[in-house]
C-alpha cells in the first residue's frame, strides 16, 4: 500500500492519464482506419462502377467492354490491383495485372456480409476485395465484378495514420504528467511548509504558526495555534496550583518546626516531611508538558545565575571560568533550563573549593565543573537517586537536586551524565536540545 499522499496522487494521475490516452488512441485510430478504408473502399467502387457501365451485351449473346480502367496500377503484373468480369460464373474479362490467373484462385472468404473485405490474390497475397453482383436488361445472365486493392498498401496507410497519432498522444500525455507532477508538488507544498513551522515550533524557533493562506489548511493551523495557547494556558495554570500547594504545606511546618524545640525528635521527621514535599512538588512540576515554541538564550541564564551565586562564591572565594559562545539556545523552557543550570551550579558551588566552570558546548552541552571531592564512578549512578546523599557529613541539602536535573532534562529530550572532573572534582555533563 502506497502511504505518500504525493506518491497515491501521482500514481492514480498516471493510471488515469494512461487509459484516457489509450481509450483516445483506440477511438481516434478506429475513426482514421475507417477513413482510410473507405479512400480505398470508394476508389474500389469508383472502378466497379465504371466496368459495370461499359458492359455491352451484342444480339448474338456476345459480351464486350468498352471502358476499361486506364489506370497503371491495373496494368502492372501482379500487382494486388485486380479487377475481372464473369457471366454465370464464366470469365468475361480481367485486368491486364492478372496475366493467366483468375480471381477463381482469390479467397474472398475474409469477407464479412455485403460490401469490401479481405481475401486472398493469386499468389496469397492479402487483398481488399469489393465484389458486386448486377444484371443487364435484355440478358439473363447474372454478372459479377471482382476489384481488389494490396491490403499491404492499405495497412501501410493505416500506419502512417496511426504513427501521427500516436506521438501526438505521448506527448500529450508527457505533458499531463508532467502538468499533474507540478499541480501535485505545488499542491502539497503547503503541507510540507506546514510540517516545516511544525518543527521549528518544536525546536523552539517559533511560538505559533503561521498561517498558509490556503482555505483547506486555515483551519487546521488555527485549531493547532489554539492547542498551542491551550496547552500554555494549562501548564501556566498547573504551575499557580503547584505553588500555592507548595506555599501551604511548607508553611505549616515551617512554623511547627519553628515551635519545636531544636533538639526536639521530630524536627528530623519535618526535615524529612519538607524534603519530600519539596521532591514530589518539583517533581510534578517537572513533569508537567512543556509549552511549545519556546527557545531560551543559554548565557543569559548563567549570567542570571552567577548573580545569584555571587554572595556565597565571594564567601568562599571561588573564581568562575565561563565559557558561552553568543546565540546558544535551549529549545525548551527558561525556567527549566534556570532550574537545571542551578541546582548543578549551586551544587558546585557548596562542594567545590575555589573553581567553578562552565563551558557551553555546540549542540547543546553545557559542563559544569568545580575543584571539590568529587566522587567515584560508582557512586554516580546512585547520586541521581531522590533523596539520596553519598555524603551526611558535607553541606546542608535535602539530595534532591541532581535528580530534579536528571528528570528536567529527559522530559525536555536531554540527559544528566556525572564524571571526574580535571579539575579534581565533579562534572555535570547536561546535554539538552538546541
């Protein structure tokens, strides 16, 4: 089964432009072989006519005839142009082309009811013979006239009748397909242009598309702009909910832990209250449908981050080595994409010493690296784990971060890798599209 529409509509143009030009081709070749045939038929007929009128029957019973055809071809020894008188099945007269044969030798079974048909010459040539049977007042016998024509000549005509046309037809019909090739590419360009705005919104190159102008596609593109304000609409909405919850669970421990006494026992079960709340609200935060359309400049973000982090790098006074090529793009949202670069930077931050690096790669890979403990390759694995901490003893954290990464960036297409840094520390290798 063909599954290109382009494909299906060409090739039903071609079946269809096929039978058209052979049902034209049998037709007007069927109208051209009677014309032909009957050129021939009535020059027959005209050279019957005229032997029929000089029979001349004398009062002793004998026949003359006066007016033979003068034509060459009637003279030329076998020529296929023959022509013969009989009376009662007795040869009266023939053509000089007939030298001793007779048309007692021609096969005139090929014909067909009354009027001209194919038979056979004296030699089994193929003829087109015209027979006709007449009587002459004041005589009883019943006379016959045999002409014939070569059919070969006649076929010869047929063919160069039919040479013509069928050129002409195939070239007719190259025209059609190649009409019909350009009606369908120009068509169905409108299809592709849309596939086309389709993708760069999926890349984040465009927000909307744009309409094509064409009657049968507006309203298909304006119901996808419409899923598209819906689906933004919808993630904004979630986003307000998911706040809000947030704001009213963290509150009530904030102040319950607030009236516990510090070393109380249940400050370990809010911290781990908070910290799965905090899990699962970023978490249903992160799987929430991106919005579409989005394409968020990479440098900015970090600049923004930097800002953020620039009062606990200055406490440690760790220096930034930052690498962002101008236009890199992340073609998803900004505030993913804040979230990810963050959580990793803050994290290399609490860890590392005095270094913190960030290079942007083509395509898009952004490295984040710092100069701390780092940690062996089987625990990275582990590490991307909710809630997991390899070590207790380090800085504060609920251990959620890196898998918040981790998710962020498989839902947007991307992945998290965590390797040895060459500056002895960590490295976050974030690969996202661009």
């Amino acid at each position: 089964m063909i599954r290109s529409i382009r494909a299906r509509m060409l090739a039903l143009a071609a079946v269809w432009i096929t039978v058209a030009l052979l049902a034209a081709f049998l037709a007007i070749g069927a109208v051209l072989d009677r014309f032909v045939s009957e050129r021939y038929d009535a020059e027959l007929q005209s050279v019957a006519d005229t032997l029929i009128a000089g029979i001349d029957v004398e009062d002793d019973g004998d026949i003359d005839v006066d007016d033979t055809p003068t034509d060459p071809r009637f003279q030329l020894p076998l020529s296929g142009w023959y022509w013969q008188i009989r009376a009662d099945g007795r040869l009266v007269d023939k053509s000089e082309s007939l030298f001793d044969a007779s048309f007692a030798l021609i096969d005139d079974s090929g014909r067909r009811g009354p009027g001209p048909g194919y038979g056979r010459g004296p030699q089994s040539e193929p003829l087109r013979v015209l027979t006709e049977s007449f009587t002459i007042p004041d005589s009883d016998a019943q006379f016959s006239v045999i002409v014939t024509a070569p059919a070969r000549e006649v076929w010869d005509s047929l063919a160069q009748v039919r040479r013509p046309l069928a050129i002409s037809l195939a070239v007719l019909g190259l025209g059609l397909a190649i009409a019909v090739a350009v009606q369908v590419f120009a068509g169905l360009g409108s299809t592709r242009r849309l596939g086309d705005d389709l993708r760069r919104v999926r890349a984040g190159k465009a927000e909307r598309l744009a309409r094509p102008g064409v009657s049968e596609l507006d309203p298909l593109v304006a119901e996808i702009n419409a899923a598209l304000d819906q689906n933004a609409t919808l993630l904004a909405r979630s986003r307000q909910h998911l706040g809000n919850l947030a704001h009213s669970l963290k509150t009530p421990l904030a102040a319950l832990s607030n009236d516990l006494p510090a070393d109380h026992a249940g400050q370990a079960l809010i911290a781990r209250m908070d910290r799965l709340i905090g899990w699962h609200l970023r978490r249903a935060r992160s799987a929430q449908p991106r919005t579409l359309g989005q394409r968020t400049p990479v440098c900015e973000v970090i600049d923004d981050i930097m800002l953020v982090l620039r009062r606990p790098m200055e406490e440690k006074s760790m220096r930034t080595e930052i690498s962002c090529p101008d236009r890199v793009f992340f073609a998803g949202e900004r505030q993913d994409l804040e979230e990810m670069i963050g959580n990793l930077a803050e994290n290399a931050v609490k860890w590392g010493r005095s270094v913190l690096r960030i290079t942007v790669l083509p395509g898009l890979t952004i490295r984040i690296e710092d100069d701390g403990p780092g940690m062996a390759d089987t625990d990275a694995p582990r590490a991307l784990i909710r809630g997991a901490r390899l070590d207790e003893s380090g800085p504060p954290g609920s251990g959620l971060g890196l898998a918040i990464v981790a998710d962020l960036a498989a839902l947007n297409g991307g992945e998290l890798r965590l390797e040895r840094s060459d500056l002895g520390g960590l490295t976050a290798i974030l690969s996202l599209p661009g």
